[in-house]
C-alpha cells in the first residue's frame, strides 16, 4: 500500500503541483476498453502554500476522502480509466459548481455569476470550503476573488475537462459511458439516525442520473460480500453526479460513499487493517463492472 501525505510547505508552489493525476485503461490513441471511467475528486492530499489555512496537520486533512483513490487503484488494471485529484479538496472542491463560492469568506466582491446562496454554499462546503467536517473554519483571513479564480481556473476546470474527455472517449467508443464517483463519509454521517450504520451509500440522484440496472448490480455485490448498503441517503449524489448523469444520452453517473469506519481511524487519519479487505472487495466490484456486457443498458 503507497500510503502518503503532504500539509502545508511554504516550499510548495500551487502552479507547479498537479491538480489531478489521469490513469488510462489503454494506451492513447487505442480505444476505451470499458465504457468505465473512476474519479475519487476529494482524496486529494496536496495543500499548497498560497493556501495559507489556519489550521494544519490532520485537523485540516479532516474533509479528505483520505485513501479512496488507492482503494480503487486497480481500476485501470481491469479496463477502467481513473481520474484523482491530487489537490486537497479543501484547496478547492471540484465536485462543486466552479463558482459555488461564500461571499462571506472574501475581501472584494464576488462577480454576479456566483453561486452564494447554494446549499453546499450555507453549509461552509462550496467550491472553496469554510470549514472542515468537524465545522472548524480553514481560514483565519479574508480570501480574494483573485484567489479564487486562480484555483479554479488551475485545477478545477481543467479536472471538468479531462473528467468530461474521458466520458466522451468511453462513449465514443461503446456508445455509452459510466462513471462512478468514489467517496468516503464520516462514521457518524454513516448512521444518520437509521440506528445501524451503513457501509456503503449509492447516490443516483434517485434515478435521474444512473439507469437502475447499475446501481442494482452494484447493490447485489456490495450485499454478496456482505456490505450493508443504503440509496441516496444521506447522499444522493454530488455536483458531479447531477453533471454528467445524463441516462438518455447514454451517460450514466454512480456516486458511491464508502464508512470511513471500514478501512480509516478517523482520529489519525491512518489507514486500519480492514484497508486490504476492502480494497480487495472494490477490485472484486470492478472486475464484476468491466466484465459486464453494457451494450443493451436501459435509459432508466
């Protein structure tokens, strides 16, 4: 397991760290083996030092999906193109809309076109966040607008480009294109008020973004290896899976939430031994995917 970690360095230079890492099924110019396509946007654990966060150390590393990318590191392996930020989300979130941005959190005024007043937005969780999962703030200073766009215009733009290339590049090639989005949620938000946790939460937008016979099949083999799984609650799915999620165009989109409690101690962020088990059970997941034979996928 390549376990690793970077905080804060003042030696660390935004423009020269690469915001997300792209890992093909085959080689380019050689089409899509599967119409799959990987993205873990939130497991991101490089903190630039234009950042400047008054927090560090694991108490700034709290809103990472810490390790999900390796857990489905064999994706590429089994016909699976992956996508993974390298940018900590708390840098800036790219499954968020670009502008999805706090005034409050700024110096100068924000242009008209963004999004103050979203859900994520109020919660200190736009495309730049306010707080960590715990509600701690990440900044003890005003950002400013240039700030932002400088972000955005670095990492997520640019991930929305390469993320929407490899869809096309899938259905170009199968006529038909899935993602699925891989996070990791709290233990707590795991429970949820439902007394027994769950393991695993398939977002789908409740049908509108992913045809029923993916996340179905999802569903039996996370259950077959004995996973306790739930649908679109607490998480229906994120601003990448509303995106792209587009059944009639042949475009579907899976977010999968994975319990932190499975493979992480939340307290140090160190992965446990239930890490290897897991991992395995997703390479088993992903085999079962890219072996299967999409071509008669229903719209809904």
């Amino acid at each position: 397991m390549n376990v690793w970690q970077t905080v804060p360095s003042p030696t660390e230079d935004s423009k020269a760290l690469p915001a997300f890492d792209i890992l093909r099924a085959a080689a380019d110019g050689r089409p899509a083996p599967t119409p799959l396509v990987f993205a873990s946007p939130h497991s991101g654990r490089l903190y630039p030092a234009d950042m400047m966060p008054a927090l560090e150390g694991v108490a700034i590393r709290r809103s990472e999906d810490a390790f999900v990318d390796e857990l489905v590191a064999a994706a590429p392996r089994l016909g699976c193109a992956l996508i993974a930020a390298r940018l900590a989300r708390a840098y800036i979130d790219v499954n968020r809309e670009a502008f999805e941005l706090d005034p409050a959190m700024f110096a100068d005024e924000l242009p008209d076109f963004a999004r103050g007043r979203s859900a994520r937005v109020q919660a200190g969780l736009g495309a730049i966040a306010k707080v960590v999962s715990e509600g701690q703030e990440i900044y003890a200073r005003k950002l400013t607008f240039a700030e932002a766009r400088a972000r955005i215009d670095g990492a997520h733009t640019p991930y929305h480009a390469a993320l929407a290339r490899l869809l096309g590049e899938a259905h170009s090639a199968h006529g038909l294109a899935i993602l699925i989005d891989w996070h990791s949620m709290p233990a707590a938000a795991a429970k949820a008020g439902r007394g027994e946790a769950c393991d695993m939460v398939l977002g789908d937008r409740f049908g509108a973004a992913c045809s029923g016979q993916v996340t179905q099949l999802v569903e039996r083999e996370l259950e077959g290896l004995g996973y306790r799984v739930t649908r679109n609650a607490p998480y229906a799915g994120g601003y990448t899976t509303e995106h792209y999620g587009r059944p009639a165009r042949r475009t579907h989109a899976l977010q999968i939430e994975i319990n932190r409690a499975l493979y992480l101690d939340e307290a140090t962020l160190v992965p446990t031994a239930g890490f290897e088990k897991l991992k395995a059970d997703l390479e088993h997941l992903t085999r079962v995917l890219a072996a299967k034979d999409w071509s008669g996928l229903k719209t809904a």
